[in-house]
C-alpha cells in the first residue's frame, strides 16, 4: 500500500507511529515541507506491508532518517522459505 500523510511535524509523527503499530514500513520518503496556504506542513510518502502477524515479531520500521526500504538478506530469506506443497488432481 502507498500512502502520502500531509500534517505538521508532530502530526506526521503521530500517524507514522500509529501505522508502524499496524504495517510493516517498507519504504519512508523525506519530509517535504508544503508552501502557500499549507506553509509550517510536510508531506511524506509512505510505502507500507499489510500483515496479520502480531506486532511483536515484526521487524522495527526504518528510521526517519532512512531513504529508501530496508536491505534483505536475500540467501538468508530463502533458507528460511518452505517449499510450496501442490495438490495433484485425480484426472
């Protein structure tokens, strides 16, 4: 899911930490601050992972400072991987 928050700094803390709690964070754009009529706002793009697992075994979110998702050992991801079982259909 993609998601751009727009609010005041201390908004867009709230709603990323609310989202954090929810979904995995896999990518957490710069804040760009908004001009005109939405001056002293940011926005910020959010891509997020929609899981049911409980949130005490997902991984921390990246950082605001982070640009970018978060590197995956991609070897160690694949050991850990279980083969697909596929039913075999009676013809």
């Amino acid at each position: 899911m993609e998601v751009w928050l727009i609010g005041t700094r201390a908004e867009l803390d709230a709603a990323i930490d609310a989202l954090t709690a929810v979904a995995y964070v896999i990518q957490l754009g710069d804040r760009q601050p908004l001009a005109g009529a939405d001056a002293g706002r940011h926005r910020v793009f959010l891509r997020l992972a929609l899981t049911t697992a409980h949130a005490a075994h997902r991984r921390p979110g990246p950082t605001h400072a982070d640009r970018g998702g978060a590197l995956v050992d991609l070897d160690a991801a694949r050991a850990g991987r279980r083969p697909a079982h596929r039913r075999q259909h009676a013809g």
